[in-house]
C-alpha cells in the first residue's frame, strides 16, 4: 500500500514554470496556426501599403529623412508587435472561458507565474512581425544608418510595446473576465498609438492631435524605436522610451496581478 | 498530518446578497471516502472551491492538510489534488503534454514527471491516447485525464467535484473504480455529487447539504436507518389469502400503500426479520409469488430532512 508523499517545498521553481506556461501557448499556435494571420498581415499591409501610398510625403519640409520605409517601418514594427501582445489577453480569456485558469490557481506556483508565462509567450510572438517588418524594409529601399545598436534598439522598442499591451490586455480580461475584453484593449491600443508622431513628425502636426502627440507616451516609445532608421542612436532619444516601457510593464503587470488575486486569495 | 485533512467550522461564502453557503461544520477522517451530496445550488461546489482555495470565505475557517485554507493557501495546494466540476482541460494540448505541464507546476523534476506521466496514463486507461489532441477525446477520457491530473504529484487529498455527471454507465463505472482503488491506497477523498447512487456506492460518510446548510451527516446505512424500517412487499398468489397474509404481516410491522394484489409493511426490524415473515406466511399457508425488502434511500434521507426529493436522484445509476 502507498502513502501519499507530497512534496514540501512551498512553490514550484519559477523559471520552469514561466516556461511551460508560455510553452503552452506556442503550442497553441503550432495546432492553431490562423491565430497568427493578423500578426503576419499587419506587417505586410503596414510596410507595402504604406510605402506605396504615402511615398511621397517624406518631400514635405521637415520630414527628417527622404525614404519613407526609414519613417514608417519602425512605427509598423511597433504597432505590429503591440497587436501581436494582444495575443497574451486571447489565450488568458480563453483559460478563463474554459476552465483553464483553476489548473493553474489551484497549482503550488508563484501568482507571477501566471502573468509572466503569457508574457514570456507574447515576447515570442512579437518576434514575427518585427522580423517580417525588418525583412520586408530591405527591398522597400529600408537602411539602418544607426547600425546593429539601432536595430537593436528597434527591436527593444517593438518587444517592449508588444509586453506593454500585453501586460494591459492581461489586466483587462482578468477584470472582465472574458474574451470580449479583447476589444476594448485592441481600441484602447489604437487610442495611445494613432494620435502620435507615428505617421508625421511632431512639427507638422498641429492643434489637439499636436498637443496629445506631444504628452503621448507612444510617442516617446517610437522615437526611440526609429532613431537608428533615420541617423544615429542618442541617449536623449532611448531614455525616454525606456522609461515608458518600464512604467508600462510596472503598472499593467501590476495591475494584472491584483486582478488576478481578486480572482482567488 | 492531523487527523482530520478536511475541517471546517462555521464556513460561510456570500455573494452580495446572497448567502451560497451558510456555516458549514465537517471533519473528514484521514483515509476515507467523504461524499458530500446535495442538490444542483446547494453549495456544493461553492464549498469546494473554498477548500481547494479558489475562493476566499466570508466567514467561518478551514484547514486542509493541517494547513489553514486563507492563512497558507500554497501549502493547501501542495498537499492536494483537485478536479473540478467542468474538467478544465485544454482541447488543444495531447493527454501527454498536459500531464507533463501539470507536474512542472507542482515542482516535479523532468525525469520523475515523465516517469509519472507514463505511470498514470497506463493508470487511467489513456496510453494509446497519450499524443491525441485532448478535443478528441471522450467524455469518460477527459474525466480519466482530469483524474490523473489531479493525481500528479500523489496528493494527501484529492477533491472531485461532480467527477461523473454527463457520464455514460460504463464511463461512471470506471470513474468509481479508480475512487476505489486510490481510496485504497491510503488518498483521503473528498468527493462532491448529486447522484445518490454515487454517494452510496462510495462514500463511507456522506454530509448531505440543503440550501448552504449540512442537513444529515453520517455513515450511508446509518442515515438510511434512522429513516425507519424497510419496505417489505409480498405479492399474494391466491387473492382468496390476502386477509390472511394480511393479518400475519400486521404482527410484523405498520401496513404501508402497495399496487393492488400486494401489501407491504415497514418491516420492523429489518432484513433480520425476513426469515420469521417468511415462515410465519409459510405456517398459515399463504401461497407467496414475489417478496422483497427496499431499504430506504438516500433519496428517503433527504426528503425526511428537506421535505423535497433530490432532483435528478436516480440518474446517476448504473445499467
């Protein structure tokens, strides 16, 4: 006959856990591929629409570059990556809809866990748009005068965006509690990134649209995100759009945890 | 471990206005099966969801394991296992991955999760399903995976909450098996249902719950005993005798209503006194075509408590 032994130590590792939570979600996309249509679209409408379109806009005075891919890629990279953190909120309203999410609340782990695997599985999924974005700049006549610490920089600006609506998009359907939340954070997305130095420098800008462009903290996060597409990369320019990701990811993680914990003590 | 790896003493849960569970006491013994039975809005599951701690109560506390439910929720979790009601499962994820998630999520290394996950697929009947998606699984599978999940990391206690509605005959049957056998391994279980013949096929101590409120607490042949006696019927073959029989069976026990050409009695005394009906019907000479003794139900327990007959109180049984 056996006893029961159960184990001692008080919560799961970490790591591991974050892990396979996140783990889970790739596998989902394996066995659900049309989750990522609008992430691989979005790239391609951004990059080839837009170029085509609005080419021709760079010869207004004071447009900082002549190539409109330099203006408009890396604000696709970001508006892409950011859509493509919604999916962290899709998959928590699914678990939320089925069931999934007591497995997990029941489970000895770390509440953060819960937060950190979607993210983790967001910052995977971030990298495809901005990859296709990166990619499909090249033949679009896209440069990077800032060089590898631009495109890295690029990079940090799209993952970031990506986790910051992630982070919101989580906090949002754990306090609905359903999948319908998801539009209000794909709304919401579009509110802080559409009214911002995005599509026209901040001078060419004028009246309300100016005035919240100016306050708008996307603004900062494209800023840096471009930079090293249109000359070199400053710290005056990347510090503030850390700082945006940092706050960002502070409040809507935070936030998300406190709705989570309101879900069960 | 205490002796007691359930208790709670005046547990309540309100939501608003109302009050889903009203001061709830109960102690389950180390070792047995513990059925906790009421109808669908009881509070049954409202309770369970408390002790398992996805809900905080609004009153009264609980120790699970010897660890209190709101004081030390994790070490709640690491000491038991939990299958809910609507068997939370991913339909995209295969049987394999999911036992392999869930023992990483109570701390198993990589080597003792396969070896387990191994173990119990071959447990529950689910080797050969071990790479299907979950989605196309059965219902009895999904319930079979459910309960290994639960089983991953060998729990003190394993909570089922409904672990067989929408089953199939066969499917329940299997279920109740392995509640069987793990009981018989020393798993402390704590096993909510609506089905009576669930309760009573499995549960050494029942707490039947009303309306937030334990209303019978006890063994299964207790409850029904204290009921009152048994039915006993006895079908007369020649009509010319049922004075007769009538009369005999009237020194036995109270005549109770029965279809025509039958009487019954509540036997007093119960199936211990069947032998003395049988000859005292023989030594009057009453030809008898059928006789039988029912037992009164849980279902009869419920009503006495209640006043109502528990809904859906036969669906649950086995062809």
């Amino acid at each position: 006959m056996r006893s029961p032994t159960p184990r001692t130590d008080p919560v799961s590792a970490f790591g591991p856990t974050v892990f396979e939570i996140g783990r889970r979600s790739l596998i989902r996309i394996v066995r659900m591929p049309a989750i990522l249509v609008p992430t691989i679209v979005m790239p391609v409408f951004f990059v080839i629409g837009f170029t085509g379109s609005f080419e021709g806009v760079t010869r207004i005075e004071g447009f900082p570059t002549e190539d409109f891919i330099n203006w408009v890629g890396p604000y696709a990279l970001v508006q892409t990556a950011a859509f493509a953190g919604i999916g962290a909120a899709g998959t928590m309203a699914t678990d939320l809809d089925n069931g999934f999410i007591d497995r997990l609340l029941v489970a000895p782990i770390r509440r953060s866990a819960i937060i950190f695997g979607p993210l983790a599985y967001t910052a995977m999924r971030a990298l495809i748009p901005i990859t296709l974005v990166l990619l499909l700049s090249i033949p679009q006549g896209g440069s990077l005068p800032g060089g590898l610490l631009g495109l890295f920089i690029a990079v940090v600006g799209g993952m970031g965006g990506a986790l910051m609506l992630g982070s919101m998009g989580l906090a949002v359907v754990l306090r609905i509690g359903h999948i319908r939340a998801m539009a209000i954070v794909q709304i919401v997305a579009f509110a802080f990134l559409f009214p911002s130095i995005g599509q026209v420098p901040l001078p060419l800008l004028s009246g309300w649209l100016h005035t919240v462009a100016r306050f708008n903290p996307a603004t900062n996060l494209i800023r840096m995100t471009r930079q090293g597409f249109i000359g070199d990369v400053s710290w005056a320019e990347t510090w503030p759009g850390l700082l945006v990701i940092a706050i960002g990811l502070g409040v809507f993680t935070g936030w998300a945890r406190y709705e989570l914990d309101q879900r069960a003590p | 471990m205490t002796s007691h790896p359930v208790e709670a003493t005046g547990l309540v849960r309100r939501f608003g206005d109302l009050t889903a569970v009203a001061g709830i006491d109960l102690a389950v013994e180390e070792g047995e099966i513990f059925g906790f039975l009421g109808p669908n809005g009881a509070g049954k599951s409202t309770t369970v969801r408390m002790l398992v701690t996805l809900l905080r109560p609004s009153g009264g506390s609980a120790r699970v394991a010897g660890h209190d439910i709101v004081k030390n929720p994790t070490a709640v979790r690491r000491a038991i296992g939990v299958a809910l009601q609507d068997a939370a499962i991913d339909p995209l994820m295969t049987g394999n991955e999911l036992l392999r998630l869930q023992a990483v999520l109570h701390g198993l290394g990589r080597k003792e999760s396969a070896t387990r996950t191994s173990d119990l697929l071959e447990r529950v009947g689910l080797t050969a399903a071990a790479d299907r998606r979950v989605g196309q699984y059965s219902g009895g599978m999904r319930r079979r995976l459910d309960l290994a999940l639960a089983l991953v990391h060998r729990p003190m206690v394993l909570f089922l909450d409904e672990p067989t509605t929408g089953l199939d005959p066969t499917s329940r049957l299997a279920v109740w098996e392995e509640v069987r056998i793990l009981n018989a391994e020393g798993t402390t279980v704590f096993l909510t249902t609506q089905y009576l013949e669930e309760a009573d096929q499995l549960a050494g101590r029942i707490a039947i719950i009303d309306d937030g409120r334990i209303v019978r607490e006890g063994d299964p042949r207790s409850l029904k005993e204290a009921v009152g006696d048994p039915t006993l019927r006895v079908e007369v073959s020649d009509a010319a005798m049922m004075e007769t029989a009538r009369a005999v069976l009237a020194t036995f026990g109270e005549e109770r209503p029965a279809r025509v050409g039958r009487l019954a009695i509540g036997l007093a005394g119960g199936a211990g006194r069947l032998a003395d009906v049988v000859r005292a019907l023989d030594d009057q000479g009453v030809p008898v075509a059928h006789i039988e003794l029912d037992s009164p139900s849980l279902d009869d327990v419920f009503a006495d408590a209640t006043g109502r007959r528990l809904e859906g109180a036969n669906s649950a049984q086995p062809e």
